[in-house]
C-alpha cells in the first residue's frame, strides 16, 4: 500500500528550437570570456540592432559546437570539453565510458520485457488500477537499490456524471447523449444557435469577428486538435459564447465517428480548486478557485455527431482557406447543451526513487511520467512509465556495478492525474517549492514520447533555451543519424548559416509548470509520424496494438531510444562539474522582444499624441537587456578564469546559473491569478508577449486596453529582467545595475 511520506528528499525527426532572427549578438562567445565587450548593448540604437549582422551570433554559437561540426569560418576559441574536470570526493569516470554504459544497460529484450509488466487496460487517477500500478514501480525502485517515498494528494477532479447523463438537441432532431467529457466544465444547461469555428483559435474568430458575426451567446462547434481543449473554450468564452462543443474531425482523426473524447478544459494545471497551495488536506483551507477555469459549458461529442451537425447548418460560407464546403451556420441553427459533470475527491500517490550523488546530493535533476491514462493510455502513460522504470535500473546498476558515481543526484518520479492537468506533478511542486527552487535544477518528461515511426520530420523536442546546446549535442551524440533530418541543423555553406526552430512547450505537457510556474529549465520530446499528430491521445484506442500498428511494431526500439535521449541528458547534467547551460541563448530571445515592444511604441506613438505613458522611454527594457547580456557573459569568463577543481567554486558557479529560470518569474502576480510567471515563457498580462499584444490594442484603441496599467507592466517585466541579471552576477559588488 502506498503511503504518504511528508520527507521529499529523503523531487516532424526535427527538432525545432525558437531563436530569435529579429536581433542578434553583436559580439562573438570567443571574444568575451576573459572580458567585458567594450560595446554596451543598451547602448545600441534600436535601429542599429535591427541590422546586426549574423555573423557575430554565428561565431557565438558555433564555438559551442563540438570541434567535428564546426564550419572552417568558425575561429578557435573556448570550448566546454576543454574545462579541466576536478579529481575531488566523486572521481570522474570518463564520458564516452558513461555514454557506452547506458547503451548496454538499456535493451530492446529489457524495454519489451517491462512494457508488457506495467500495461493495463484501466489505471485511471485515482482508481485501484492506477494504485497498483503505483506500487508496481515503487516496488521496481527499491529493487534498484534507490531510496523511495511517496507523496498523497487529495485533488478535485470532475468525472461525468455517475447516475444520469450528458446530452445535445440540434433543432428538432433526436437527444445525443455522449459518453465522452471534459473535466472542469461548467455545469448546467445553455441553449443558442451553432457557429462553426474551425479550431477556435484566436485568429480564426478574428476572422469570423471581422465577417461581422455576432457571436454572443452562440455555441461553438470546433474541430479538436492545434490547440487545447482548455485554449479553445477560453478563447470562446472571451467573445462570449455560452458552450463549446469539441469534435474530432476525421481529417484530423483516423478514430471511427463512434469514439468519444475525454479531456479536461482548466486553463492551468493542477488541481484548480487549490491553485497555488498543494492539495494535502482540502478542510484546513477556505474554499477557492482557479481563475483558470471556465464560466461556459464544453463537451465533447464524436465525430458522427459533429457532421451530422455540420450537415445540417446554413448561414454564410466559411472564409477563404478554411478547407470545408460547409456553411458557419444561421439563428436558426438552435441547439441545446446540458452538462451535468460531477466533481469528486481522489486520492492520487506520486511515487518517488532517488539515486543520490556522491557531491552535491542535494542538487538534482528530475526524471518524470505521467501513470494514469483515461484508458489503456499506452503511448500516453505506459511507454513513458517504463522507459522512467528503465533508465532507474539501468542508471542504479552503473552506479551499483560499474564504479559511475553521479555527482549529483537523479530523482525519477511516477505521477498520477496527468491527465486531468499534470495535477500530480503541479502539486508536488506547490508542496515543496521553496526547497525545489535551488535544487531541482532541472526537469526531463517522457509523457508521450513515442507516438510514431521515426521518419522524416519525426522527431520533436520543447525545451528551456538554457537546455538547447545540452539538446543538440544529446542528438549529436546519442542519435547522429537524426541530424540529417532535424531541423536543430547547421546548415553550415560557405556564407555559414545557421537554421534553429524549437517547438514551444504546450501548456498541457508536465514539462510546463516546472519551467514557468517554479523556474526549473526543462525538456520535452517525442517520436513522431511527421504528417500527423497521435490519433488515440485522449480516446479509449491509445492501446499497445494501435501504437504498434503506427509505429511498424518498433515500440520497444523507439523506447529504447528515446531513454538513450532523455539518459544522456540527465547524466551529462550529474556527471559534469558544471551544468551544461547556455545563458547567452536567453540574449536572443529578450533582444526579440525588445525590437518588437520598441516598434510597437513608435507606432502607438504616432496614433496616441501627449499621452503621458509614453515618456517612459523604451531605453529602460534596453538597458535591462544589456544588464542581462553583460552578466551571462561575465559569468562565462568566470567559469574560463576560476579553478574547476575546486569543489566549492563549482556549487558556487552553478548556484549562479541555477538562478537564471526561476529569477525569469514574475514576483508581481498572484500564483493563483497568474500561475505561469515566467515573464518570457509563462502566459498572463505580465510577459513580454503579453506586452506586445497590450500596445497592438492601444494602438487600434481597443476598449479593453489601458494606457496606465501597460506602464506598470512595463516597469515590472524591466525589472524582472534587471534583477535576473543582478543575481546572475553574483556578488553585490558586481552588480551592472544602471537602470
């Protein structure tokens, strides 16, 4: 039996990594280690920093490039390889002989072997088969050696409802009633014409809003897919829509007309009904809410009911490019929605194994699974949960039998209610996060990662900007036969030009709350078709034969692969005596912002004449840039000019460089308002996105927009960014604080 212990420490084959092209560093990596560049960059006109050349980022960049990918252009300078390692409490095994290790510890035999052990056709949050399953990897834990806990949680979730049913009426035609939901919908009955939406993005009822199509009260019928369950009704519920009805399309989804949806729609994660605290014991706190959730109906409906509907509708023609003959549906197209979800107290177990270091024990990185699926959930959860078992036995067993001594340590964790929201994993870290803050210094998730063949354009990877040179040289090094096809490629040609995309991470993967609601720079990946999305996430048909099906019966080998992934991240992060994070790729993404913020001034400006907001001169987030500039780069010749055999100078190093994510976090908004306050990767009013987006309204002079409370959003994100590079420099002495 799982039990509560309150001790936590005892927590398309491309990758497409986001770099800014918009502004680029004016100086070189090699060129600033052992000194400051003579050039200030919030000094730089805006103008001029529109035009920077890209050779000075691609010197920057390629010098982080190991020696055999590096372009001739590329000059000689300051490598990472070439840090002397110390020789102190945990002497260091030599990397090649940690990367051979885990590739003969990890086996398609073993992988196939505990795929079919954790399988299970019913483990949803909270049930007795996902309690079984819990145990089943508690107990795997401790036969590795490792030492383990559990965390118990008591969350509010909504489960359809028990006794009666939810159900739709279109015009006079007969009652639906659909097996699948949505959790965390309102409740009741809302009754209102049909408008098709496509996907419910934003950009889609800007083009219905700009048809001049009333859309209050009307219920939304969208297409699943591109976006959230959660994004879609938000997005409805801002033009005021009174429900949403979600379907899967079968262009989109290969799953029958027959097979319902399930999902959840909180705009958040965790449990909703304690945002910002962890759910340990609800009667000890007042009642309380998540903003995040919606005021509107949802439901999901199949796709047999959708096109019936859509069949069925009148009204003027879709816009142009939205690939259907079907019409956006008239007044009197009417129908009726009624939820009658219920909401219920689980108990949900995390469960917990650590391997501990043999320096800094009290540094780790975290290796996470979701455990619970809404069905058999086998790409969703098993295939995650086994390659988490995996690498635990495979890491314990170099340590155990091959002399590897981590110096610092690898927690694996097993989380339940994933599904409704990464509940398990956010309140795990509501519960602790003053002790994860300078500890977990990094998070890895295996959720999903298997979910196609590789081929091309098959393989995607989130990740924290930190974590992309770790990520690139993961691929280089564990997977060289993907470079070819992942765009994380140099094209390296006579010009030397560099192409980076990264995928964004989405709100729903457990990656996300540990990057933007706790600060800890983290990753995500995948396997993947390349076509297509996944068809069965969220259906009942994510089974073993279905994945097999997609992936040419590879499971096992694509497992394998992907623990190889996600292992040599994890061990490069515990093996090195510094963390392997770049702190200048965060430059490129503030400097983005900060030319669109500038132009987006200019031409408010222009529209908005002796509006006193606009003397706040844009210099202020310009200089903060430079702050942060100066301060990764002062740090980097502190690393090339301090003695790294030296074990306390390195905890004193990485100290500074675990400050950089979690400092990025908002200290003016509410967690339980905003919970996502990383100002450049977090979603509310205070990110520098949001800023943007804020001065695009002022300028159409849009009702919703205030001159006043974008100054002091301003202000707040120029000194989140200003305090992050304060911290970064260290010493209070070495502060470069002109603002």
């Amino acid at each position: 039996m799982i039990r509560l212990t309150q001790n936590m420490e005892g927590d398309t084959g491309h990758v497409e990594i986001i770099q800014s092209s918009d502004i680029n560093e004016p100086f070189g990596v090699g060129n600033h280690l052992n000194r400051k560049s003579s050039r200030k960059p919030d000094s730089v006109p805006i103008p001029y920093l529109e035009s920077l050349p890209l050779s000075g980022y691609l010197i920057g960049y390629l010098v982080h490039r190991n020696k055999d990918l590096a372009p001739t252009c590329a000059p000689s300078a300051f490598r990472y390889e070439d840090i002397p390692h110390e020789t102190g409490a945990a002497p260091l095994m030599d990397w090649d002989d940690v990367k051979k290790l885990l590739a003969q510890k990890l086996t398609t035999s073993s992988m196939d072997a505990v795929l079919g052990q954790l399988s299970s056709s019913n483990h949803r949050a909270g049930s007795p088969g996902d309690e079984d399953l819990g145990n089943k990897v508690l107990k795997k834990f401790k036969e590795y050696g490792m030492k383990t806990w559990t965390d118990e949680h008591f969350v509010k979730v909504q489960d359809p409802p028990a006794s009666g049913y939810n159900r739709i009426v279109f015009k006079n035609g007969p009652e639906e009633r659909p097996t699948g939901f949505l959790s965390y919908s309102a409740s009741g009955t809302a009754r209102g014409a049909v408008l098709y939406a496509r996907y419910g993005e934003e950009k889609e009822l800007k083009q219905l809003k700009d048809m001049n199509i009333d859309m209050n009260g009307r219920v939304m019928l969208v297409r699943a897919g591109r976006i959230s369950f959660a994004e879609k009704v938000a997005n409805a519920a801002k033009v005021n829509a009174s429900a949403v009805l979600i379907y899967p399309d079968p262009a989109d989804y290969s799953i029958g007309e027959s097979s319902p949806l399930f999902g959840h729609v909180h705009m958040g994660s965790g449990d909703p009904y304690t945002p910002g605290f962890p759910s340990f014991n609800h009667t000890q706190f007042p009642p309380v809410q998540s903003s995040g959730l919606p005021n509107i109906l949802a439901q999901t409906i199949t796709a047999g009911m959708g096109l019936n509907i859509l069949r069925q509708l009148g009204g003027r023609a879709q816009p142009d490019g939205w690939e259907s003959i079907n019409r956006l549906g008239d007044e009197s197209d009417v129908i009726t929605v009624e939820v009658n979800n219920v909401l219920t107290e689980k108990r949900i177990n995390n469960v917990f194994g650590v391997i501990k270091g043999f320096v800094d024990a009290d540094r780790y990185v975290v290796i996470g699974a979701q455990r619970d699926a809404w069905g058999p959930g086998f790409a969703a959860s098993t295939v995650g949960t086994s390659v988490l078992v995996e690498l635990a036995r495979s890491i314990s067993d170099m340590v155990e039998n091959d002399g590897f001594k981590p110096r610092r340590s690898i927690v694996f964790a097993s989380w339940s209610a994933g599904e409704y929201g990464s509940v398990g994993a956010t309140e795990w870290l509501e519960g602790y996060l003053s002790s994860l803050s300078m500890k977990a210094f990094t998070y890895i998730n295996l959720d999903g990662i298997v979910t196609g063949i590789y081929c091309q354009n098959g393989f995607k990877v989130a990740a924290s900007p930190l974590l992309h040179s770790l990520v690139q040289n993961a691929l280089k090094e564990v997977t060289p036969q993907l470079i070819s096809s992942v765009e994380i490629i140099l094209l390296v040609s006579f010009i030397c030009k560099i192409k980076q995309d990264l995928e964004p991470l989405r709100m729903d993967s457990a990656a996300y709350p540990f990057l933007a609601f706790s600060g800890i720079p983290s990753v995500a990946f995948r396997f993947h078709s390349g076509s297509s999305d996944y068809p069965y996430f969220g259906t009942t048909l994510d089974t073993q034969q279905n994945l097999n099906s997609i992936t040419a019966s590879q499971v096992p080998q694509l497992a394998v692969r992907a623990g190889q992934f996600a292992g040599h991240i994890a061990l490069r992060l515990v093996h090195d005596h510094l963390l392997q994070m770049d702190l200048k790729k965060y430059n490129q993404l503030i400097r983005s912002h900060v030319v669109q913020i500038n132009a987006r001034v200019k031409n408010v400006q222009r529209f908005i004449f002796f509006n006193a907001v606009f003397v706040l001169p844009v210099q202020w987030l310009i200089m903060a840039s430079g702050s942060y500039s100066r301060a990764s780069s002062a740090l980097a010749a502190d690393i090339q000019n301090s003695d790294l055999e030296d074990i306390e100078m390195c905890r004193v190093i990485n100290d500074r460089i675990m400050t950089v994510e979690r400092n990025f976090l908002s200290p003016y908004v509410s967690p339980r308002d905003s919970p996502f306050r990383h100002i450049l990767l977090g979603s509310g009013p205070h990110t520098l996105k949001a800023l943007t987006s804020h001065l695009d309204s002022l300028k159409t002079a849009n009702p919703d927009a205030n001159a006043e409370l974008f100054r002091n959003q301003f202000a707040r994100a120029t000194w989140t960014i200003q305090t992050c590079a304060n911290s970064l420099a260290g010493d209070i002495w070495s502060l470069d604080n002109e603002i």
